[in-house]
C-alpha cells in the first residue's frame, strides 16, 4: 500500500518521480501551546518546489516557484533534475532533491539556488547508498536537516530500507530501534523536528510521527490495518496529521486526518484510492487537500468544512490560506497535452503555470 513515490512517463525521455505530500514548516502564529487552535492566517506568500519541462530545449529541471512565478531553476545541460522538497529560513531559501547528469547522479542539497551539498548516489553512506534524493528538508535553530532513503543490501540480496537524515551535512539512522520504516516528510516547528511516515509491524502499517528522535503511534481505526501519515502541521497545542488507512474490508485506501493522535477519516468514494496530503486550519476548520485515484484517472480535490470537492484531474500536493482565498497546488491532467501541467487551485479555479509538477509547498 506504499503509494507515495509513483513513476510516472513524462515524454519519451526519462521516468519522473512525483510526492503526494506537502510541508509545513512552522506554527504559523509562533505559538506553542495554548487552549485554543488559531487560524493559519492568510499569507502574502508562498513556495513551492517541483519540476519543469522545457519544450524547446527538451530539458527536466528542478525548479522552486515563489507563488506563480518561478524564483529559479537548477538547470545544467544533458541532466535531469528534480526539487523534492523547499523551506525558508530568514533571507535564505533551501531547497533539496536529485540531478542526473552525464558526470553522474548525486542526491542535492541547494541553498538560494547555489549546491549546498552533494552527495552521489555512488558514495556509500552508513554502509548503503541513497538513490531517490534528498527528499525534504527543514532549518531548525540555524541547522539544516535534510531527509533521505538509504537502500542497504541484504545478505539475501534484497535491498532494505532505513531514513537518513543529515544534519549540516553529517547523516544519521533516523530510527535505530525499528526496522521496516517509511518516512515521507520533516516538519520544523519552534525548536521541534518532526518526521512523519509508517512503520511496518506485525504484519500491518502503523502511521508514526517522530518528534525529535522519538516515534509515537497513531490511532488505528478497529476496522484498518494500519495507516500512513504524509504531513503534520502544529497549530497551538494541537498537532494534526494528514495521510491514509487502509480498511480490512475494502481495497482501497481512504483519507484521514489525526488531531492529537486520534483518527477520523474524510468523506470520501469507496470505490478508489484517496488520499490526504496537506491541510492548514481555517475558520477554526481543516482544510484539506488530496489526490483521488481510480485504474486509469487521478483527480484533484479539496475537503472545505468536511465536504469533498474534485478540482479537475490531476493531483493536489499542498494548500495555502492567502488573502486571495484558498489556494491547492499540484499538477494537473488534459487529454489534449501528454505532459502534465503545474498548476494552481484559486478558489477552485485552475491556472497552469507550465509544464511541470509542483510535489512540496513551503507557506
């Protein structure tokens, strides 16, 4: 049921990897306790980060969006490159992902556009290899947290699977005490790092978050078998978390948000797979955003106030409060164009920003 990284054909050229998850990267109001849950407040500004296809040159490059239009590019000729994850800090903006090039592949750390650190895919780290990329990022006190997979060859051959995560550059075991682990993003909030994901134990997924080190279960509805958390956002004293259960007696995966640790799934189709992957609080409300799919579509849609809303077709990675209105983010989907779209959500009106995804929101 791990459905986060999906390949997906962009043109005839390369195989592109594409996130379903968003980021929050602080309490949007500094605050860290309290009784009650503020509003995010509306924001003069956001970023994104992702990838755009260029049709003339017939090049992929990771690319950093500040609201619509593009802030920069980390292209270089005869590569392919990727952004999979974006945070601000002060005057500087991170950015993180992969670039395959002719003088070899290397997972990327970028700061205000310029390599930070490189790391390839070659190099052995903590005796395996990261091959995916740095795939999310986060500042905390003035330190840079970068998030990886290392892939370490069993002695049967089969690769297992353990998160790095580096540390101005040094990597260490996220998790030592357990085993078949999947984390999907890092959030930052006051003096916190947080690491979201699942863990796979006694035959089903458990969704965890782990607060600066330590993993905490969540809820397991009675009927699933086990879950999968894709993004967390603080908020006051409340701590919310956005991702996936998986029912005993259906075939598919259903949307659910967490407060505080406790489940409650979305309205929601039975018949498809749909997942949540961002949300902010608005109106004292979730709003929140995910990615139907069924055998052969994808739709975008958006929960105002419990109620689904499809978008169009494609997916929707992240959502931002601004004093425009609503804003989802993602790609999206035409049967007149083989490529996908990045593309905008205002108020549920579509606005395409080029050719390209966006897979990771920074507010």
């Amino acid at each position: 049921m791990r459905r986060l990284f999906r390949l997906m054909q962009l043109s005839s050229l390369i195989v592109i990897l594409s996130i379903v998850v968003s980021c929050r990267r602080t309490d949007d109001n500094g605050n860290k306790g309290g009784e009650q849950t503020p509003d995010i407040e509306a924001k003069a500004e956001w970023y994104a980060a992702g990838m755009s296809y260029n049709a003339e040159t017939d090049m992929i490059a990771a690319t950093i969006w500040k609201e619509e239009e593009v802030l920069y590019t980390h292209s270089e000729p005869n590569s392919f490159s990727i952004a999979l994850g974006v945070c601000v800090d002060g005057e500087d903006i991170f950015s993180c992902g992969y670039i395959e090039s002719d003088r070899g592949d290397a997972n990327v750390i970028w700061k205000n556009g310029e390599v930070l650190l490189s790391v390839s895919m070659d190099e052995t780290v903590l005796s395996g290899n990261i091959l995916d990329g740095f795939i999310d990022i986060a500042v905390v006190g003035g330190d840079v947290y970068a998030l990886a997979n290392l892939h370490k060859r069993s002695d049967t051959g089969i690769y297992d699977y353990q998160p790095v995560l580096y540390k101005n550059g040094t990597p260490s075991l996220l998790d030592t005490n357990n085993k078949d682990i999947e984390v999907l993003s890092i959030e930052a909030s006051g003096s916190d790092l947080y690491a979201i994901g699942s863990i796979y134990l006694n035959d089903e997924f458990i969704p965890t978050i782990w607060k600066n080190g330590v993993a905490t279960h969540l809820e397991k509805p009675e009927w699933s078998y086990g879950g999968t958390a894709y993004s967390l956002t603080v908020q006051g004293s409340d701590v919310y978390v956005v991702g996936e259960v998986y029912p005993w007696v259906l075939d598919v995966a259903l949307p659910c948000v967490w407060k505080n640790g406790e489940a409650q799934t979305l309205n929601a189709s039975t018949t498809v797979d749909t997942i949540a992957t961002d949300m902010i609080i608005k109106y004292k409300q979730p709003q929140i955003c995910g990615t139907a799919s069924g055998v052969n579509d994808e739709f975008a849609c958006v929960w105002e106030n419990g109620k689904q809303k499809i978008l169009g077709a494609g997916t929707a990675t992240g959502i931002v409060n601004t004093k425009e209105g609503l804003v989802v983010v993602g790609c999206s989907y035409s049967d007149a164009e083989d490529l996908p779209m990045a593309t905008v959500w205002k108020n549920g009106k579509e606005e395409h920003l080029g050719y390209g995804m966006i897979v990771r929101l920074c507010r």
